[in-house]
C-alpha cells in the first residue's frame, strides 16, 4: 500500500442527539455515537469489508464514506479531497464516482418505473447524451450477467424475482462507471440458492472494473467471499482491522473471537460450545467507561474500565484491545 | 411411540385474480415427540403456509384442498373452528415470523402475556404474575422488565418474549417462522442455544421453519426441505445434509459460504422456483436441475424411502451416491436456464 489511498477516514465522528424536541427544551438530550473516532485507510483496487451488529456504526460509516451523512468531526478524504466540502461540479462528478448499493432490492427500485427507466435515470442526472443510454442499459446488464436486456427492461420490478432485482439494483450503481462502491448488506434480503450468485457477481465485477469497494455485513463468512480486508466495528468503534483471511484464522480482539464462533455453518458437527461473550445487547445511549466492549468480554480486567484502548499493530493488524497493548 | 404430528398429503391453495396456486402440494411427513424439525427451503416454498396451516389460522383467499394433520391421533384439519381454537396456544404455539414486531407497541409485555394466560389458561391475574415472572427467568429476560413496553427491548430480546409467550402454557407443539432470521449472528446463536435448551427440558417439540440451512445444522434434529409446495427430502439431519439423495439439497449445500472450509467459489442454484400458478410438468426441480432426463419433466418423483426414515423425491434417488459429487463440483450447475429465470417472481 505505497500509493495514496482512494479514501481515508481520520478521526472520524457522527454524533446524533436523542430525546427529540422536548427533552431539548430540559436540557436532557442525550448524545447517541453512531460512529466515534474512527481512522482508515482504503487504497486503490482493495475490497474491505465492515464487520458488527446492528447499531455498531457500518451502515453509518457507510453513509459518511459517500457523503450521505457529514460527520461530526474529523475529515473524510475521496482521491486527495475533503468531501465534506465538495460543492457544484466536484459534488457532482463524486457522485458518479462513489456509489451505493441497496440493501433491499425489492425496495430499491421505484416499482412505479420500468426496469429500462430505473437504469436510465443515472444517466440522465449524468447528463448522458440521449442516443448513448441504450447502450449503456445494455451494456451494464451484460456485466451483472443479466445477458438478454429485452427480457427485462419493460418490466416492471414486481415482475422480477429478488436475485434478478438486487443485480439490476447492482447494474445501476455500476452504470456510471465509478471507481467506489459501498455495498450495504446487499443479499441479506435474498434466498440462500440465489445469493450465491450474486456474490459472484459482485466479485467478478470488482475484478473486471478494478473496482475499490466496502462490503457491510455482520456475517463473516460473506464477507470472507469478496473482501481481502476485515474492519471490525464495535460500538462506533474499530475493534480489529486486517486481513479477512488471518481474522478467520485467528481472531486477536475478543469480540472478534465471539463474532467468529457464531457465524453459522452447515455442518452438523459444529461446536455447540457457548459464545465467548457475555449476553445483551451493547446499549450506544450509555455505553460503559474505557472500553467499550469490557462489559460482555469474558477477559475484561482492571486497565479495561479506566482506559480505552488505542490502536496497537500486530503483525499485519491493528487491534484496539489491552490485551495486546504494550503495558 | 406415535409421532406428534403427521402430515399426510396436505394441500392448501390461494385464489387469486385469474386462477389457484398450490403452494403446499401433497406434503407428507412426521414430526416426533420432543425433537426439533426444521423446515427448510427457499421463499414462495410453501414452508410458512404450510406452518401457518398447524393453526389453522390462513390468509382469507387460503384454502385446504386436501389431505389430514393428525395432531396426537387427531386431525385438525377437520375439526371444528371451536375445538380448533381450543387447542392454539394451549397445544399448539406459533411464533410469528415479525415476532419482531408482533407485539403490540402500546401494552407491557406483562399485560400481552397475561392475555394469554388469563384468557386462554384461565389463570387468575396472581397466578398469571407468578408464571409471567417465571417464563422471563426461563428465556433469561430480568423479571424487573416484565413492565416494560416492546420498544424498550432490543431485537433479540423481543424475540425471547415471543418465545415465553409461546411456552405460556405449556404446548406440545412449538411453530417458529424464522425465528432468528432478522437477528445478528451472535444474538442469533443465543436465541438459538436457548430455544434449544428450553426445548430439551421441557420435551416439547418444534417446528423451525428456515431459509438458512446453517440454522438447521445447528439445531435440527430431523429436516424437511421443500421446493415449490412440495417435500423434497425428508430425513435425520445428520443423514439429510451430509448424504442428501435430492439434487436440490446438494445444491443448497454448495450455495452456502462456510467460514469452516477453504475459500472456495460458490455455486448459485441458477434460475428461480417456477411459477405455482403454472407449475411445470414433472418434477418442479427439473427446469434448474442438473441430473434431470426426460423421465423428470414427464411425470413426477414420488417421494420415496432412501434409507429408514430419509426420504425423497427424485427420480434418480438411487443413483444419489453417483450424483453428489458431481453436485459438489461447479461446472456441474453452470447450466443454461434461459426461459426458467423469468418464472419466480414473488408478490
């Protein structure tokens, strides 16, 4: 990783004030955050994936990344620029750059709009001359696999089964050509027969396309199947980052243990052992002193009340844990 | 000893603008005294109708067409709407697939399961407290939170409420639509370990119905895989995913990403489950199978005994030893499905 990196994450903050109106009035807001103080690199051509539970702060990282959400403090950088003050002309040209892909296909389509209409919308934001949409359509559909475009491009979304509409969904991010792509759990919402395909889909695109990419699931084994890299989020913060394959294998951060233990597999002689990991749900309103993660961590000591714990490289990882900081 | 529930040739069909789909089509199988049952297949498969059906509580434009559930020697399908009704929750339990949000946002959980309790067991407001706080020990939610409204709980422990609220009172029969679907892994490894728990000590027995093979594995003592309204494969679990004999369950094997093996590529059953309004002729697997001859759109595979109590239904069952490892290779399933894809559109 010598050359500049595509995107860079320094410091990152997204805080939300909860309570609503009223409880602003008493001065009782609290703040939720979503995402707190978070730093990463993602360089040119490299696929990573955003590992954790609902409310850990991916999709709201996600959402930063494409400048969907401002962040509360610190700085995210697309090729060399701040984004948060991208304006006019840069905004627009970023946002044929850097695209998202829905989680769920069978919402992510106006299902008032026919298929050709959904995919030449983009084009028209973009400006495309009128007589280069159509080959475009076509051309985008060939790379999702979805091979005989007059099959579907006048049908409507309903008419279409979900592994057809989440590789249209996908045909559209990739219709501009970007050079980002943040995928938000996209086969979460299919079947297990189809979703395979769809994975393939999205490796073979990224492969032909060069594409640089983030992957948000809180399922490892997905995100194993296109992602080099593993960034693993706890409570709004980075818990471990590094590549997928060494995570698999040997996971440092104890909460990486535990998300590794419990992701599922057919094989019927599986470890029925319980999780290492304390029960309940991590509450982002209130979260505990120091580390965030101490209260569920069957290793939690002392130091993990009073401070939190920084970035610490091992190998080729960084992990946040006390365990493996230099004391 | 006589299984729990027998399933025997059970049809239930919808009408709709412009004609019937049989979404569960002559579905046969057994469900023994206090084991897990998971019902597995992929969505439009029938399997949630076909759950739905065990309480007899259907779609209004639902309709069984045919075929008996003999419920402890007993067929409820015939019996009526009265003794029906006395049998749900006391005997038979369902827990939504939104358990999520099935519970109403505006009453503590407290009040929902004294409904049930007061309501359907007759227990009297004390009792009812005293069982109240004895099923939340029993799902591991704390006692104080009994007076707490949904929306204070997180997802996982909505679902352990929905699980009390079934076990409220006692049933032999616990019917659970995707109980972990929505759930993230390791919440939906502890609902799992805990339906599993409560399940052995109490020796009830549960029907899970599933997308998601992986749970099955996990829990299942025995598993029914359906296709397009029909019993595919039926058997012990160990036996049905480690020697499956239909096509369609090797598939679904290798479309699984399994953190176990190596990093492989995965194979995509290609096309879609066809259409139920207009079933093709034969086997409704064929169209996306890769073994099928000509015998398989002809007429269609009876379901047949393997071995003991390992059912299925294809043509080619006996050859299934040859077929498996030709299913675990890729090029196997790189298949032209053409006219098949547009089928499976799902309302």
């Amino acid at each position: 990783m010598t050359a500049a990196p595509l995107v860079s994450l320094r410091n990152v903050r997204l805080h939300y004030p909860v309570g609503g109106a009223i409880a602003a009035l008493r001065g009782k807001t609290t703040v939720v955050k979503a995402v707190d103080g978070i730093t990463f690199d993602v360089a040119q051509g490299e696929s990573v994936g955003l590992l954790g539970e609902s409310g850990c702060g991916k999709t709201s990282t996600g959402r930063l990344l494409l400048k969907l959400d401002a962040p509360t403090t610190g700085t995210v950088t697309f090729d060399g620029a701040d984004i948060t003050t991208l304006r006019g002309a840069d905004l627009r040209r970023f946002r044929t750059r850097a695209q998202l892909i829905f989680q769920n296909p069978f919402e992510a389509l106006n299902p008032r709009f026919t298929i050709r209409a959904s995919l030449s919308e983009p084009l028209e934001n973009a400006a495309i001359p009128l007589a280069e949409r159509h080959d475009r359509i076509v051309a985008a559909l060939e790379l999702v696999r979805l091979p005989e475009p007059d099959q579907f491009l006048d049908r409507h979304p309903h008419q279409l089964s979900g592994g057809q509409l989440q590789r249209i969904v996908m045909a559209r991010a990739l219709i501009l050509d970007p050079v980002f792509v943040v995928a938000d759990e996209p086969v979460s919402m299919l079947d297990v027969s189809v979703r395979a395909g769809v994975l393939n889909v999205f490796r073979e695109v990224r492969a032909r396309m060069g594409l640089t990419a983030i992957y948000i699931s809180h399922d490892l084994a997905l995100v194993r199947y296109v992602c080099e890299r593993t960034i693993v989020m706890y409570l709004g913060r980075i818990v471990e980052d590094g590549p997928t394959e060494d995570i698999v294998r040997e996971p440092l951060h104890p909460y990486t243990k535990a998300l590794v233990t419990a992701v599922p597999v057919p094989d019927p002689d599986q470890s029925h052992d319980p999780l290492p990991i304390g029960r309940g749900a991590p509450d982002p309103r209130n979260p505990p002193s120091g580390c965030t993660f101490r209260d569920r961590c069957p290793q939690a000591f002392a130091r993990c009340a009073v401070e939190s714990p920084g970035p610490t490289r091992v190998g080729n990882r960084i992990v946040h844990c006390h365990l493996h900081a230099p004391s | 000893m006589e299984p729990l529930l027998s399933l025997r040739d059970l049809s239930i069909a919808y009408d709709v603008d412009g004609g019937t789909v049989t979404a569960v089509d002559g579905a046969t199988f057994d469900v023994p005294r206090g084991v897990i049952v998971g019902l597995v297949g992929e969505s439009g498969c029938g399997k949630t109708t076909l759950a739905r059906s065990l309480t007899r509580v259907l779609a209004d434009n639902a309709r069984i067409t045919g075929g008996q559930a003999f419920f402890d020697g007993q067929d409820i399908m015939a019996l009526p709407e009265r003794q029906m009704n006395a049998l749900r929750w006391r005997k038979i339990a369902f827990i939504p697939q939104s358990a999520m949000n099935s519970l109403d946002p505006v009453y503590t959980i407290e009040s929902q399961l004294a409904e049930v309790l007061c309501k359907r067991g007759g227990l009297t407001r004390a009792r009812a407290h005293v069982r109240s706080e004895e099923l939340f020990e029993m799902v591991g939610l704390e006692r104080g939170r009994l007076r707490d409204y949904p929306h204070q709980f997180s997802g996982g422990m909505r679902q352990r409420v929905a699980i009390a609220l079934a076990l409220a009172l006692n049933p032999k029969l616990i019917v659970a639509d995707e109980p972990v679907t929505a759930l993230d892994v390791i919440v939906q490894r502890q609902i799992l370990d805990q339906l599993r728990d409560l399940q052995k000590e109490l020796s009830v027995s549960v029907i899970i119905v599933t997308h998601d093979i992986s749970v099955v594995a996990y829990v299942c003592d025995q598993v029914v895989v359906m296709y397009a309204g029909r019993v595919a494969e039926t058997g012990a679990m160990r036996t049905t995913l480690t020697r499956p004999a239909h096509p369609y369950t090797m598939g679904l094997r290798n479309a699984f990403p399994d953190l176990k093996s190596a990093a492989g590529v995965l194979t995509p059953i290609e096309g879609a489950p066809p259409n139920l309004m207009h079933p093709p002729p034969g086997c409704r697997f064929a169209p996306r199978c890769p073994f099928a001859q000509a015998r398989c759109t002809d007429s269609s595979p009876p379901l047949v005994q393997v071995d003991g109590d390992h059912l299925a239904a294809c043509h080619r069952w006996q050859e299934a030893d040859v077929l498996r490892p030709l299913a675990a290779l890729t090029q196997t399933w790189a298949i032209d499905i053409g006219a098949t894809e547009m089928g499976g559109a799902k309302s």
